[in-house]
C-alpha cells in the first residue's frame, strides 16, 4: 500500500503533537528547562504540519513560508533544548536566521523563490541540527550520557539528511510541485520527519529521565555539607578497590582524618564556623588528592581517604602537607578561628586486607597521633596477615581521653 504526502503529513503532526505533550508534561514533572525547550520544538512541528496543506489551495504565504519557518523554529528549540541539557547558554543571535527568511518575501512569486526557499529552509535546519548534535556529543566520555550521545547521532543523521536536501532543490525531478507535496525529496522528507519525530521524543524524555535517576543516586552517595562521597558510599568504593589493589598485589594508603577540639570550636564559634572549617578542609584535601583517591566523611568532625598505588612515605608526606596546609589556612583565613587543626592516623597495605581491619589499625593510629600533640600524622603498616606495626607505637588512649 503506497502512504500518500497528505497521509505522511497528518502521521507527522500527530506524533509531534503527541510528543510535545508528553514533554510538557515531563517537564512539569521533572522541572528540567530542557524538556520545556524541546516540547515547544515538537509544537511548532505539529502546527507547521497542520498549516503546511493550505499552500495548495489557500495561501502559499501561510502553508510554505510560515509553515517551514516553523520547521526551522522547531530546531532553534532543539538547539536551546541541547543547551540547557549541556549546561551551555545559547546565543540569542541564531533567532536572526529569520532576517533573511523574511527578506526572501520581497523576491517575486516564481520558481526561482520556491526554489530559494526550499534551499534555504534545508540548510538553516541542517546547520541547527549538527550544531544541536554538537552538543550531545560534547558530552562525550561520560558514561552516564549514553541515551544524550544516541540523540546526537540523530541530530548529526538529520542533519546531513538535510545537506544532502539543499543539493536535491537543483536535482531535476527531486522537487515537482512544492504546493502539491510533488517529488521524491519531498515523500523521503515526509518519511524521515516521522521517524525523527518517535525517535527524537523517546531519547529526549529517556535522557532526562536517566538524568534525574544518575543525580538522585549521586545525591543518595554525597554528603549534603561537603559534597564529598558519605559512608555508606565510601564504604562501598573502598571495599571494591581494596580487593582489586589484593588482586594486583600493590600497596595502597587508608587514611583517618579527625579535627582537634572540634566540639569546642562549635561551642565558642558557632556550628557555622564549624561547617565552615569541614568544607574549607573538604576543598583544600580534594586539591592534594590524586585523582584515583576515595574520598568520604565518615559522620562529624572525622574523614577517610583510601589511596590506591601509594607507599608508607608518599602517604606520610601527603598527610604532613594537609596538616601543615590546613595550619596555615586558619591562621589566614577568617572563616576559621585560629589554631584549629587536624590529626591523621594513617595505615599502608598490600595483600589481602579487610576494611574493618584497616580502619581500626587507622584509628589507633589517629589516637596516637592526638595523644602525641595533635596537628600531625601517624603511620602504620600491614602485611597480608602480619599484625601492625609503625612508628613507635603503642596502644591507642580511649577516644575519651584523646579528645
């Protein structure tokens, strides 16, 4: 059964009403600007579509030129759409695309208007669909983007769908009648418009949606003050790269952080400078860290870090600098009352390990460090089954006593 232009034409702005719908209501749902964007697209798809039968019997004005200026309406949504899904402003100057489509009303009524119209339509659609392709792919190395990258290649298959359209306009026989829906661009055009459309509308709210999902489950794993991973997730990573660092027999660092005095710095300063001394610490110990470092808060005053790939005398020199920074940082800062300071207990092993293990050999690390002046790092080492051992140690004080 062979599908007539008009037939194509009606499927088209159903679909594309239907998915702007859809967006809109996802939109309202989900509060993303994105969605609001491509929906208003979907919309002047779907009215385009619906005036796009008056250039054959109405008016050529209303049916041809507003109604593909639509089409490239459509696109500057889309592209807007991608900007706001990306994180990028859009410049408002890509509006100006219809300062030459306007002009091309005072060109006479003849061939050569049809012609420059339909050449025209094609290549501003074209070069908003690769740019809107662009920035799907900008996102490129993410892995959480994977449905984004699937509408860029649509975009970019669009796109050069509609390259490929300015050369038909001059192609004898491409282009019959643009009133009637005449010629072999135009049904194959028809065509790809409806499966663009299920497509496009699919991936968008699919992209937004995992989206939402990726940002709920990196919210469920961060801690609200400073951004860092909490403990459950830290937990979670650290178990995973202990086992993988056991199975490559490399040395690797777990490190316990804990602030001196804090309780007190809350009581004479306020919880605010407290938060305010967690997230400048935060920051300041993210700066030193290498980049395969774990790095969570463990509840209150008190942080861990497991580093993979990293020897007893790295580590200590690591710790060292982050006290003596941190040191500093308070004595220059007025976010943070003056001699505060941090301790660290820190443990480096290769082979088999435990996390509980490891943190209990961290912490009794920590408390030396606390019971020998505070404002430094202690180290430690484990072998596979050997029992700890470091620099002079003893057994750790009771956290009541270390303070």
């Amino acid at each position: 059964m062979t599908v007539d232009p008009f037939t194509m034409l009606i499927l088209t702005m159903g679909i594309a009403f239907i998915t702007a719908c859809f967006l809109a209501v996802e939109c309202r749902a989900l509060k993303d600007a994105s969605l609001g964007w491509w929906s208003a697209g979907f919309a002047s798809i779907a009215l385009g579509c619906s005036l796009s039968p008056l250039r054959e019997s109405y008016s050529v004005l209303i049916g041809l030129w507003f109604a593909n200026g639509l089409l490239i309406a459509a696109h500057l949504c889309f592209l807007h759409g991608a900007g706001a899904f990306v994180g990028r402003r859009i410049d408002p100057l890509w509006w100006s695309v219809f300062l030459p489509w306007t002009a091309m009303l005072a060109v006479p009524d003849t061939q050569i208007r049809m012609d420059a119209l339909a050449a025209f339509n094609a290549a501003a659609v074209a070069i908003l669909a690769l740019k809107t392709a662009m920035l799907f792919f900008s996102l490129h190395g993410n892995k959480s983007e994977r449905v984004a990258h699937s509408l860029g290649v649509v975009f970019l298959i669009h796109g050069f769908w509609y390259v490929g359209k300015i050369g038909l306009v001059f192609t004898a026989g491409a282009y019959t009648d643009l009133t009637r829906f005449q010629g072999f661009a135009i049904g194959v055009s028809l065509l790809e418009g409806v499966m663009v459309a299920v497509l496009l509308g699919l991936l968008m709210a699919a992209s937004v949606r995992r989206r939402q999902e990726q940002e709920i489950k990196r919210l469920a794993e961060r801690d609200s003050l400073t951004g860092i991973l909490n403990r459950r997730a830290f937990e979670k990573q650290a178990h995973a790269a202990i086992t993988e660092a056991a199975a490559q027999q490399r040395a690797s660092t777990l490190m316990l952080l804990d602030f001196d005095h804090f309780k007190a710095i809350n009581d004479n300063h306020g919880h605010g400078f407290g938060d305010r001394m967690l997230t400048k610490f935060t920051g300041l110990t993210e700066s030193l860290l290498p980049p395969n470092a774990i790095f969570g808060r463990l509840g209150g005053d008190e942080f861990a870090m497991l580093i993979p790939g990293i020897q007893e005398e790295e580590a200590r020199h690591l710790g060292t600098t982050l006290c003596i920074r941190f040191a500093e940082l308070t004595g220059t800062s007025g976010e943070i009352p003056g001699g505060a300071s941090v301790s660290i207990g820190a443990v480096t092993f290769c082979g088999d390990s435990d996390l509980t293990g490891l943190l209990a050999a961290a912490d009794a690390r920590l408390y030396e460090a606390k019971r020998r002046g505070r404002g430094q790092i202690r180290m430690g080492t484990m072998g596979a089954v050997s029992p700890l051992h470091g620099d002079d140690w003893e057994q750790p004080m009771l956290r009541a006593a270390a303070g």
